[in-house]
C-alpha cells in the first residue's frame, strides 16, 4: 500500500500517486456499474475506498478519510440489499422516494454535516470542516440510498460533487478534482436512467392484473 502512495507520475505538474489514481478510477467504474444496476458496483467500490482512505490520511482529510471506513459498511448492506432486489429481467428494483422521504434525507445532510463539521473543528481533524463534513455526509446518505434504490442518491450525489471539486483543487489533489468533475456528468446520466426506469416499475407495478379467461 506504501508503494502505491509514494510512487506515481505527474500531471501539469502536480504529483498523482498511483493510490488516487486507482481509487479515483475505480469510483468512476463505481458509477458506471450503478448506472447499469450490477451487482459488480459494490466489490469495486470497496477496492476503491480502501485505497482512497490512505490517500486521504496522508492529505488529512480526516472527515474525508472517515467516510471510506462508512461507505465500507454501508457497501456491504448495499450488496446484501441488491442480491435480494433483483428482477431476473430488469434488474435491480429501483423506485423514486415520497416526499416525506425527500424531506428527511434534506434535513439528515444538513443536521449531519453542522453536527460531524464541529467534530472535526474540535478535533482538529480537517484544516476544512465544513466541506469535509458535509462531502462525508452526502456520501454516506447517497451510498444508503442507493443500496435502497431510491433515485434521489443521484442528486445527493451531485451536491457532492460540487462541493468535492473545489475542496479537492484546494487540497492539491488535482487528479481527484478532475475525477470529481467527470462524476457529475456520469451522475446526471444515472439520474435520467434510473428515473426512467422508476416510472417503468411504477407502471408495472400499477397496472391491473390480466383476469383468467373462462374455460371454454
């Protein structure tokens, strides 16, 4: 693992170790798989937050470091939650949230990102609190939700990435910067794909039952 963090190359002259990018590439698989609903999309990602908490670490990205530790657990609920959702068919069941639903992952990432930001102020843990807190929590919140397939992890998600970039060009990890930024298109493709397939269960699963023709 030390290998992996002390050598790499360099890009515009910032240095890439081979540990980000590894980790980076594999999360950008992490979203492709998503977006297609395969069982592939939790083996991946925990190779991914393994190497990513050591690049973390040694950035001292506490709240950002921590957060590898969580989408580890929640990776493995997400693979149990898939192989048990699965439709021979279509895949992996997915379904829009109501919302009431919606109004508690809102209010989850902002009490959870002023509550885990002062954790990290009075610890000392991240020389930037807030964006740290609030890119742990919207991870956590998005990784939940997708293990429960609900569309909306798609839009936490996005808030993610638009606080991660700049946090991650002040942070000179530019090669993550850079990674974060292709995550946005590749979020707003999965959105457009698992809402269309949301409306297409929501239309199987409301339609009336076929009556048994009588016997002739």
């Amino acid at each position: 693992m030390h290998v992996l963090l002390d050598q790499g190359f360099t890009v515009f002259g910032q240095k890439v170790s081979y540990a980000e990018f590894i980790g980076q590439v594999f999360a950008l698989v992490v979203v492709y798989l998503a977006q297609r609903r395969s069982l592939w999309t939790w083996p991946v990602q925990l190779v991914s937050v393994t190497l990513l908490f050591v690049v973390y670490i040694s950035a001292h990205l506490g709240g950002t470091a921590s957060r590898q530790v969580v989408i580890a657990l929640i990776t493995l609920y997400g693979w149990w939650a898939w192989t048990r959702r699965r439709d021979p068919v279509f895949g992996v069941v997915v379904r829009k949230g109501t919302l009431k639903e919606r109004l508690a992952i809102a209010a989850a990432f902002i009490v959870g990102t002023s509550a885990f930001a002062l954790v990290l102020d009075a610890l000392d843990a991240s020389w930037a609190p807030w964006p740290d807190a609030a890119i742990f929590v919207g991870t956590v919140l998005a990784f939940t939700l997708q293990g429960l397939g609900l569309v909306e992890f798609w839009l936490v998600w996005l808030v993610v990435d638009a606080i991660g970039v700049p946090l991650q060009l002040q942070s000179g990890l530019y090669f993550s910067a850079l990674v974060y930024t292709v995550f946005a298109v590749l979020v707003i493709r999965g959105w457009i794909d698992w809402n269309r397939e949301a409306k297409r269960a929501a239309n199987t699963s409301s339609a009336p039952a076929e009556r048994p023709r009588p016997a002739t």
